[in-house]
C-alpha cells in the first residue's frame, strides 16, 4: 500500500489514465475482484516475511515451488495489467534509459522500468522475491532477465531449460527430451529442498496438480463454446479471463470461477450448435501475444466491422496441465511432456496442421499473425505459416506489425487500412466460402 | 449514372467523377493540413468545371488516409480495393497492383474478375515511400520531378545501405560530403526502394500484367529500377495517379 501512495501521490495523472484503463477492460466485476485480490496478495508478502515470495516466467511449472510454499508472482502479468492500463510507456522509457534496448520486450523492461522506479505491482513493479524461476519454453528473453534480477538482488535463480522439438526431428527424440527435462524437475526439487530446508511436499503437490489439471480442463471446455455460433467468448474477454489460470495462487477459487461459467455457457447453449444472435459475420483467429494497450482494437475496431476473435493459441498454450499421475516420477514425466508441446511453441509442421484443425472446428474467415516486434521468437516462422495456409484454404491472412506491450509500436492510421483492407478480403472469401 | 471516387493520401487528395464506365474528369491538389478543406476545394473545383450538380451524383466513395474525413461519402473504401479496381480498369487482364503512395507502399495480387485477393504493406516505416523521395529530394536540393532525369545521367549507382528514412539521409548527406554526384545518389535510393518493392512483391507473389499506380509511378527512374530488379515490364496509365480515385469511383457504381 504504501508504494501505490507514493506511485499516486508522484503520478496522479497517471493513475487516473490507469483506473480509466483499467475501467475499459472487458472484465466483469468478479473477474475484477479476483485480480485485484491477486495483486493485494502479492503485496501482503512483502508483510509477511515468514512466507515466500518467487518470481516465475511465463511457462514455469508453478505447481512445484507452490508446493514448497513460494507464491508465486509474475512479472510478466503485472506488465500486462500495467500495458492493459494504458500505463507501460514511462516505464519502457525508463529502462530504456537505463540501456535496454528499443528491441527488446517489453514486458521485460515495463517489469525493470516499473520496478526500478518503484511501482506497485498495479503499475508493473516487481517485489524482490526470495527465489526467481525462469523456463526457456516461451521465451528466450526469460533466461537472461530472470537471471540478472537475481544477481541485482542476490537471489538464487533456477532456469528451466526446455528444448524446442523442431520440424523434422523424429518423434522418438520427443522422449529424449522428456528425459532431459524430467531431470531437471528433479534438480528443481533438490533446489527447493536446499532453499528451504524442508523436505518436498508431495502431498502438496499432487493436490496442486491435480486442482491444475483441473483448471485446464474447464478452461478448455469452456474454450469449445467459442466454437459454437456465436462464439461463447471473444478475445477481449478471455485474454483476461485466463489470469486466475495463468496466475494460479488460488486455485480452488479458481476451480469454483470456471465451474459457474461452465455451467452458464452449458445453460446458454445446451446442445444447440447455433443460438440467438447466430453466427458472427467474420470468425477470426489470432496468433500472438495479444495488444494489452489496445482493448479497442478487439471490441470496437474489428467489432464494428463484425469481425470478432473466437480463437487464439496464446490463451489456448496455458491449459496445457494434465491430471497427476500415479508416482512422482510419471507426473514430472508428464508436466515435462506438457512444456514440450504446447501450441504457442509448436514448430512449423506442428503449426500448420494445428492452425488446419482450427480453421475447420471453429469455421475461421481469417486469420491476424501478430509479428510482434519486441518478441521475435514468437514472430518466426509466420511467413511460412501464412503462406502454407493461404495456400490450402485461400483464407484472408493479416500480418500486423506491433508489439504486445508498447503502444510506441502501433500506428492507428496505417493499421486501420491493413485492417479494413483485410475485412474487405475476409467478405471476398466468406461469399466464396458459401 | 455519375459516382465521384475521392482519395485523400497523406501529400495529395485526388477526385474522378465517371459515368458509369467513362471516366469524365480527375484532379489532383495538395491535401496540406485540412483534409476535409481539401477535398471540399477539390469537389468543389469539379463541380463548377464540370456543370455537375451534386444532386446528380449517385454515389460518393471516399478512400485513402483521410477517407474518414469526406462526411458527404455514401461508401468509405481502401485504397487497396480501391487502386486495384483502377488498374482493372485500365488493364482488365491486370493480375498484380504496386503502389507508392505519399505514406504507404503497397503490392496488391488481383484474381481473375479483378477483385483483391491479397495485399502487403509496407511496415511502420516511410523508407520505401513517396515521403521518402520527398525528404531525399530535400537533402539533395533538387525538385522531386527532375529524379527521373537525372537517375538516366546516373553511371554508377550508389548503394544506400541504410533501411531507415532518418538514417538514409543521414548516409545521403554523407556522400554529398564525400563527392558522390547528385544523378549517382539518386539511381541508389531509387534501387533502395526498389529492393524494399520486390521483397514485398517476392513475399506475396506478383505476376504480370503488373500495373504501377501512385504519384511515384511519374517518376520514370523508380520504375525502370523496379522493372529491372523484378524482370518484369511494369504498365503506367497515364492517370496513375488517381487510380484510386477512379477505382473508388468505379466501385461506387459496383
């Protein structure tokens, strides 16, 4: 609390824009309440000194130190929520100041920028935690960041590294890196053991895999009724619906919020493939890391033109979790199999034929490939990508050039014509397509 | 039938009025800082050169950056369809559309009944536009129209390594510095921008009839660059310019 004082009482023009920001986000008042529970959260560790803190990168299997009592805080959603806020630009300026580079992502340097000038969690500012934990499988960006918040701070640091299953390899290495990866599940624990100096929590753990499967599961039960006319959701909702699974601190609470929207969406629909209001007039895919600085691109550019995002890998890539498994050593196994393949990461041929089955389940009439600028490695491969699909459906593929938290990088005037020129091709195909 | 195409692009606002398929009357004038000034001018210009009343006018398109501006326009389109819709109706067989605009340059493929069936732009970036020529034109003191010529005087064409308008006249201004004749610096950012065009025509796949529209498309260096770097013969009509115009105005008769 007394850094959010401060952040108003030295920003309050700033603050204002945020709590607008915030206030335009698609978010109902529960979803609201669980966020702001979550960053509350986050803050009262610094109080309380007997628990402990950890610092994960997207992608990190959380469930492990979450069992040996770390909370878990991500720097990465905190940027979102900052970028989400309309609030990211002082911060990037100011790790830029400090030498990071225009290209790098900036999640990373909202989180530093934030951070160093001591911003809550709110604003993208990140508490010094007891231990940070990085994993590669997104992001190569995590390795070196997390890395060298721990040196600032002299934390210890554990860096997953999660090999990347590359088009043309035989599907037999796939176990190889099972291994690998198992391995260093084990050394995960050898770590927390020596941190904490208490033996591994099995029982714990189970129980937190299990609630983390479980989570996944309604998530994408949840994720089929977008496949239905029209879609149960759109992307400017559950980009920030996805954060009590993403953020994973409370996961009955959890449970509980997917379970009752579940069962409206199963109420809403029944086993009707079309309700009122019908199909949308354009079903669009987007692959990316979603614009948090833009709600309005979602729900009122594209919306007004009746194109509505009903499918996107980016969420899709955190309801991965499966079901524990009989021993410890088969459910390391399995989280590690888990972080292998997930569609965000998928390699081309993967790609391609994940992006097929999507066009088909969820009736697409386009398809926007976010190159994102300060996150190339998400960005590589969708030329490829584009043209292999453009290729087998002739669907209308839009390549935006913009980043996931800088606005600097998104230029309204160019970027409408890319997009009304795109509408005007995805009208071409639809007449085709019937 | 008469329908008015008005494109407002970043340097120019451009207007065609057409019954049905005869094209009666086009012109081009600044946009400057006033769109909606410059296209009411324009409009207004047309009117009264032509004798039209607006009462007779069926449809108004308005297309471009400042589309959103033209409060008297029944449709609003790209400029994307729009210049792909007068190429067609110069060359009806055209398969591939390039445009350099003022802000934006464009590679557009077409399919057989003249409609698009994709497009490429240009990144957030102005190397490889109109405003790029402007501010080398600057650099060089020399007027924009006289680039053509003097590309042909060229004997040996600079290469500008830079990919960034600001850093390019930087590069620019440093040749000057060092000796480099005006006519060799122009033939190299010339092949610049070229480079810049065949990348995107490369990525999307153009064939020929291959149509140049666009204010650059008078400039007679920048087109034999491109036609050399591509291999392929690019055509001009000679209202290239308002292309969109004409095709915001074809479609509104659509």
């Amino acid at each position: 609390m007394i850094r959010l004082t401060r952040f108003i009482v030295q920003n309050p023009g700033l603050f204002v824009n945020g709590l607008k920001g915030y206030l335009n986000q698609h978010l109902s008042p529960r979803l609201y309440q669980i966020m702001m529970q979550y960053l509350n959260r986050t803050k009262m560790t610094a109080m309380q000194p007997w628990k402990r803190f950890g610092v994960f990168s997207a992608g990190f299997p959380t469930e492990i130190p979450a069992a040996m009592g770390y909370f878990p805080g991500y720097p990465e959603a905190y940027a979102a929520l900052t970028g989400a806020a309309g609030c990211s630009v002082p911060s990037i300026e100011y790790a830029e100041s400090l030498g990071y580079g225009r290209d790098l992502c900036s999640y990373m340097k909202t989180s530093i920028g934030s951070s160093r000038m001591g911003w809550p969690e709110d604003f993208g500012g990140n508490r010094v935690a007891d231990a940070y934990f990085s994993a590669n499988l997104v992001c190569d960006t995590h390795l070196k960041w997390f890395e060298s918040e721990a040196r600032i701070h002299n934390k210890p640091h554990f860096a997953l590294d999660v090999p990347s299953f590359v088009a043309g390899e035989h599907e037999n290495r796939i176990e190889e890196y099972v291994d690998y990866v198992e391995q260093q599940l084990w050394d995960l624990i050898a770590f927390l053991e020596k941190e904490t100096g208490k033996k591994f929590n099995e029982k714990k753990f189970f129980e937190m895999v299990g609630n983390s499967a479980e989570i996944c599961r309604l998530f994408r039960e949840l994720s089929e009724y977008r496949k239905r006319f029209p879609a149960n959701r759109y992307f400017e909702w559950v980009r920030t619906f996805m954060l009590p699974m993403v953020s994973q601190w409370n996961q009955k609470d959890a449970i509980r919020f997917y379970s009752k929207h579940l069962k409206m969406a199963e109420k809403r629909y029944g086993d009707r493939q079309t309700i009122e209001g019908g199909r949308e007039k354009y079903r669009v895919l987007w692959e990316g890391i979603t614009l948090w600085y833009n709600v309005d691109l979602y729900q009122k550019v594209l919306a007004d033109k009746g194109a509505r995002i009903v499918a996107e890998p980016y969420t899709y890539s955190f309801a991965g979790r499966s079901k524990p498994k009989g021993s410890l050593k088969e459910t390391l196994r399995q989280i590690a199999r888990d972080h292998i393949l997930v569609p965000f990461t998928l390699n081309l041929d993967r790609r391609i034929a994940y992006f097929n089955t999507l066009i088909q389940e969820y009736d697409l009439d386009g398809i926007i490939l976010h190159a994102n600028q300060s996150c190339r490695p998400s960005s590589t491969g969708q030329l490829d990508l584009q043209e292999a699909l453009q290729k087998k459906w002739g669907i209308p593929v839009l390549m935006m050039n913009t980043d996931h938290c800088d606005p600097r990088a998104y230029a309204e005037g160019p970027m409408n014509t890319r997009i009304e020129g795109f509408v005007e091709l995805m009208e071409s195909y639809v007449k085709r397509k019937a | 039938m008469l329908t008015v195409g008005i494109d407002i692009g970043s340097i120019t606002t451009k207007i065609a009025l057409m019954d049905k398929t005869k094209l009666i009357y086009t012109d081009v004038a600044f946009s400057g800082y006033d769109m909606a000034r410059a296209w009411q001018d324009i409009f207004k210009t047309m009117l009264l050169k032509t004798g039209t009343k607006e009462m007779d006018i069926s449809c108004i398109v308005s297309t471009g950056y400042g589309r959103g501006s033209v409060g008297i326009a029944h449709k609003k389109i790209t400029e994307i369809s729009c210049h792909a819709a007068g190429a067609a109706y110069f060359y009806p067989d055209v398969k591939a559309v390039i445009d350099i605009g003022g802000q934006d340059s464009k590679c557009i493929t077409l399919n057989g009944s003249g409609t698009v069936s994709d497009f490429v732009m240009n990144d957030k970036c102005a190397a490889g536009t109109g405003r790029f020529l402007d501010v080398m034109a600057r650099a060089l003191h020399v007027e924009l129209g006289d680039f053509g010529a003097m590309d042909h005087k060229s004997k040996k064409p600079v290469i500008i390594s830079s990919m960034c308008t600001v850093f390019a006249e930087s590069e620019v201004i440093s040749m000057i510095a060092r000796g480099e004749s005006r006519e060799n610096i122009i033939a190299g950012i010339h092949e610049s921008i070229a480079s810049r065009m065949v990348s995107m025509m490369n990525r999307i796949g153009v064939s020929k009839p291959l149509v140049m529209t666009g204010g650059v498309s008078r400039n007679k260096g920048m087109r034999t660059a491109i036609e050399k770097k591509i291999g392929l013969k690019l055509l001009v009509p000679n209202e290239a310019q308002v292309c969109g115009a004409i095709g915001a105005a074809i479609l509104g008769g659509a």
